[in-house]
C-alpha cells in the first residue's frame, strides 16, 4: 500500500468521524474508489473497481453504502443521460461531461469562478452548478 493510499484512507477515517458515522470497510472502499478516481463513477462501476482490488462486496451492499454516504454528505449523485452518477462531495465542483463515453469529471471551484460570474450576470441566474459538456481525453485519442 502506497503512502498516499494510507493517506486516503486515513482521510475518509476521519470524514466518516466527524459525522459520528461508523468507518465500516464498504464506506471506505467506496470513498477511496471514488477519491482515486477524482470523477463520477456508477455504482456498478464502484462495485467493479472495488474488486478488482481484491474487496469483497456485495452490488447490493453497494447502493446500500451509497445511499447512506449521500445522506451524510460525504457523497453526491448527478443524473446523467444514462445513469445515476456518485462523486466526492467533500470540496465543492463542478463537473464535465463527455459526450463520447460518458465520463463525468469534476472541475474545481476556483477554476471556473469568474465564467460563473461572467454566466450569472449575462443570465441572470442565480448559478448553483456549471455543466461543461466535451470530449474527455481518452475520446480525444
Ligand atoms: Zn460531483
Ligand atoms: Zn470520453
């Protein structure tokens, strides 16, 4: 296990503590699917990931830590074109879509703040989420 990895999990230990919510092994498979990924993924995407590592998970058991990492708000979920999407909830983005595959990637805050201001007085929206829709860089190949 890399320094980073230990890291990571130490990270999400204390995410789920500070909720007073139990660090459970399935809580923390998903959040550190999720953190390495750095995007949105499905919840079979999550289940797949988290066996390819050698954890044992049911799919059912999946959604259930879904679902309840969403009400702690560790976690938020996006509706896609195709399917319900989870990414970390714990620094605010936004997020990029790719019209190839589907991907969904986060955009930091800071990165996009003066669009969302140039956007909000153009609209005049009061702007809760930017929505980039693109090819990622594996559709770009
Ligand atoms: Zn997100
Ligand atoms: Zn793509």
């Amino acid at each position: 296990m890399t320094s980073s990895t230990t890291d990571l999990r130490e990270r999400c230990r204390e995410q789920l503590r500070e909720r007073g919510a139990r660090c459970t092994a399935a809580r923390l498979n998903v959040l550190q699917v999720l953190a390495e990924h750095g995007g949105h993924l499905g919840a079979a995407q999550i289940h797949r990931r988290i066996s390819e590592v050698g954890g044992h998970v049911e799919v059912s058991t999946v959604y259930r830590t879904l679902e309840r990492l969403v009400e702690l708000r560790l976690v938020h979920q996006l509706a896609g074109n195709a399917q319900v999407s989870f990414g970390l909830a714990m620094e605010a983005h936004h997020h990029a879509v790719c019209t190839g595959c589907g991907a969904i990637d986060q955009i930091p805050v800071a990165a996009v703040a003066e669009v969302m201001r140039a956007a909000a007085s153009a609209t005049a929206y009061r702007p809760e989420g930017l929505v980039l829709s693109g090819l990622c860089p594996r559709c770009q190949q």
